[in-house]
C-alpha cells in the first residue's frame, strides 16, 4: 500500500464522519466509498521479477501502441485506467543518466498525441551500454506524476520509481538492440510482463 492512499483514506473518512455527524448518517457514505477506494487505487502488490536479459513492463494496463521512432528505436505504450495499479517500475536494470520534466496538456492518456503533447517526466537508463527511455505521462484525471530516483541512481529491474495518480500513460523507447515481444491490445503487469528480449 502506497501511504498517499492511506492518508487520502482517513482524510476523506473524517470528512464521511464528520457529515454524518452534521445531517444524515447516510449522507457521509459517498465519501466512505471513496475512502475505500482510495485504498484499492493505491495498492502496491508484490511482483515476481523475470531473469536474464529483457525488459519489463513499466505499469500495469494495456499495450495501445508499438511504434517505429526512427534510428531503430521501437516506442512501446501502455494506457493505466483508473483501475489498474499505478506504481510504476524500472524496465531495466542499469543507471540513470538523464531526468527531464516536460510540462504539457492534459489529453486522455489513450490518444495518440498523448505522448507528445502531455504533460510527462522522460527517464533515460543506461543498461549495458544500450540506452532506455521511459516516461511518465499524465493524463485527463491524472494531475500528479511522483518520481522516486534522481540521475545518477542505480536501479533494477521492476524496482519501484513512483507512480502516477490516477488515469495515465506510460512509454518505453528501446533501440535496435531489443526483440519487441508485446503487441497492441495486450494486457501487461509492471514488473513481471517482459515486453522485450535483448538480442544477443
């Protein structure tokens, strides 16, 4: 369990208490509801890391896209709906060597333009000598993108980085050196769905 849910959870419960307390009993209830769902939405499950030399998905959610980016780089996307657990995790083991924040708009993660023109954070992993990038990209409802690491950090593979609240999009930009195993309209789990096999 992420601690944002835990204190958005007793927050809104003090707030159904407190209603209830005021007018109706049943009046509080809706913020009771999203009480409880604060803590669903925050959850943070354990994952079962795969070996060797692939790279994993980065969130929970669906594949909306596996697309050419030039210089033989192969952009992977991935769409969280509101559902879907949102603690996003290193595709690869290796370090950081760049972080940039890109302010931007607010389109529903599932577009295309998305991630483009969103607002989103772009990592860049050096894994061997072969450069990752992942971004963290908000979305409609999505309005906080939280990142754990700094440049400079090591990291591994599935190890948690942060998350993005609520409705969101994330994408993997691997190069040339990467076998794409993942096709539009999969589902993939953060951590454990290899979505690509270095080549050897």
């Amino acid at each position: 369990m992420v601690l944002d849910g835990i204190y958005y959870a007793l927050a809104l419960s003090a707030g159904g208490a407190l209603v209830s307390y005021l007018t109706r009993p049943w009046w509080g209830v809706p913020l009771f509801i999203l009480a409880a769902f604060c803590l669903y939405f925050f959850r943070d499950p354990e994952r079962e890391i795969p070996a060797g030399p692939v790279a994993v998905s980065p969130a929970d959610g669906k594949v909306v896209a596996v697309k050419p980016e030039g210089a033989g780089r192969t952009r992977v996307s991935i769409f969280l709906n509101v559902f879907d657990v949102h603690v996003n995790r290193a595709p690869v083991a290796g370090t950081i060597v760049d972080y940039r924040y890109q302010p931007g708009r607010f389109l529903v993660a599932s577009k295309e333009q998305a991630s483009s023109q969103n607002e989103q954070n772009a990592v860049t992993v050096d894994s061997g000598g072969a450069r990752v990038v992942f971004k963290q990209i908000a979305g409609l409802i999505a309005r906080r993108i939280v990142f754990r690491k700094k440049v400079g950090d090591a990291v591994e593979t599935g190890e948690r980085i942060g998350l993005i609240k609520f409705g969101s999009r994330m994408d993997v930009e691997l190069g040339p050196e990467w076998e794409i195993v993942v096709q539009p309209g999969v589902r993939v789990q953060a951590g454990s769905s290899v979505i690509a096999r270095r080549k050897s």
